[in-house]
C-alpha cells in the first residue's frame, strides 16, 4: 500500500454514534413488566441461531466490547422488524438470551434509546418505539436501514439526501480559502487514483468518504458540517457490506479532480456543477438524478 494511502487509512474517522450520556434509563430503575406482558424465549425464536451469544460475533460491534456488540443484534432485530413496535423488552430475559450481564444490557438500551429505537417508562418498561420515532440520520440506524428489509428504500432515500447537501455543500466550500483542507481534497484524489489502478475498492471507497466529508467541513456551515457522518455512512452502505464502493471509475475520478480545482480557483457554480456531475454517475448513488415521486 502507498504511503499516502496509508496516511488516509489511519486518519479516517470512523462513524461512531458512541455511548449516550446519562439519560432516561438512568432516571429510575427498570420496571419490571406485569407477566402478561412479558416475552419470554419465544420473543428470541426464529431469529438468527448465530444471535444466541454476543461473543461469537465480533463483526459491527464497532471497537465498543459486548454492549457495543448487542447494541449492534438488538438495533438489527429493531430494525429488521422482527422486534416489532410497543415490544416490551425485559432485560433479565436479554441477559439470558445473549449471556451477557445486567450492565451489559443497561449500556446497550441507554444506546438504543439515544437513537429514538426504545423508550424507557416507570411502571411500564423498555418499549420497542415506532419508527417515526427513529433517529434516521443516525449513522447505525443508516446501515442497519441499507442491510434490512427497507434497504432500497434507505437507499434512495440516502441518493436524494446527498443531492440536497452535496452540491450546496461544494458552493459554499469555493468561498473558504483553507489551503490545508485543499491540499488534503487534492490527497484523497491522488489516492482514490491509486487505488482504482491497483484494484484497490476498499481505499478507494475509503478516501472517497474522507474526501465528502471534508468538502462539507470545508463549505462553513455548522449544520452541514453536522450532515458529514450521515454522508459518509451513505458512502459505506451504498455499494456492498464488503468495500463500500462499486466498481470505481474514470469518470468518478475526474469529477472528483474538477471539484478540487473549481474550488482552488474560488469559482462556487463550477463546484457545484462538478458535484451534481458526480452524483449523476458515481458509483454509491443512482445513476440517474433521483426523479420526483408520484403522489
């Protein structure tokens, strides 16, 4: 591997949702749930043999240990549906199905409840939430949406986001003269280069995240630089579970170098035109300029 693509790979940020601080969970005890409304081992049954112990599955769980690892089964479970909504959720009958400890499970449901997947109230219980309740633009909630029965939905959903951010985001970026995230633009082009002539979809994929998410940091607005994980999660689901990236390209390759010299020259509408040029063609979105929906 390059050096410069070494560089890129240790300096990429990973999206993390991380624990959330003390919150409602930590406000009052679990309640335990009257027994007719309980779920017992049947609630488990159907679901993924390889789900019955938090351990044997490393893949997802982020760098965060076995809560991070159960946060990762119980979001899917949420998110597939196969937990539906209002589903109470006891945490001694958790523990037990995915040997894990109490606090294990405290940890993973104050996660999940950041993420607007649960509820927690006094006499009553954990609660499965609706999905109008979900923090869409969570980033775990993205790739649980994108590997789900709802994936090409999440998808397309993900297409159009990006053609609203993307291309205001490269407008505004004209305007910031920072010659240290212009250079580090010119970098990630440079080694997405590389990457497509080697074969390499993994780095290509890689620098191609860390370059989208510095054009937005770089365009100045605080909200739109909020939007950067949301974008570069799009870019990891997008193409496959595996690389995050299809089939690299020529053309991609040359919008992405337009982008970087419309914005070393100040000149806003061509960035702008460049990006919305890439999101037509590129790879980890639709081919085509997401059409209007019929009502």
């Amino acid at each position: 591997m390059s050096t410069l693509a070494h560089t890129m790979m240790t300096a990429a940020r990973s999206a993390d949702s991380g624990l959330a601080g003390p919150g409602e969970l930590d406000r009052y005890p679990y309640a335990e749930a009257p027994a007719v409304g309980r779920v017992g081992a049947s609630m488990w049954d159907g679901s993924d043999p390889e789900l019955g112990r938090v351990g044997r599955r490393a893949a997802g769980s982020r760098g965060r240990g076995l809560h991070g690892q159960l946060v990762q089964q119980l979001g899917q479970m949420i998110v597939s549906g196969d937990l539906g909504a209002d589903r109470p959720l006891v945490p001694e009958e958790i523990g037990q199905r995915f040997e894990v400890s109490r606090t294990v499970v405290r940890e993973s449901l104050r996660v999940l409840e950041a993420k607007g997947l649960v509820s927690a109230r006094p006499n009553v219980g954990t609660r499965v939430r609706p999905v109008s309740d979900w923090n869409l633009l969570d980033p775990d909630i993205i790739e649980w949406r994108a590997f789900g029965p709802q994936r090409d939905d999440q998808r397309r959903e993900l297409s159009e986001l990006r053609w609203t951010i993307e291309p205001l985001a490269a407008r505004l970026a004209a305007g910031h003269g920072r010659d240290d995230v212009q250079q580090r633009l010119g970098d990630m082009v440079e080694i997405m280069g590389h990457a497509m002539n080697q074969g390499d979809a993994l780095t290509f994929s890689r620098a191609d995240a860390e370059f989208h998410s510095l054009l937005i940091q770089l365009a100045g607005n605080r909200m739109l630089e909020h939007l950067s994980g949301i974008v570069s999660a799009a870019l990891q689901v997008s193409g496959g579970p595996v690389t995050g990236c299809d089939r690299p390209n020529e053309s991609s390759l040359a919008h992405h170098g337009r982008i970087v010299d419309a914005l070393a020259t100040g000149d806003g509408m061509a960035a702008e035109a460049a990006m919305r040029q890439l999101l037509t063609v590129h790879p980890e979105v639709e081919r085509v300029v997401p059409a209007p929906r019929e009502h």
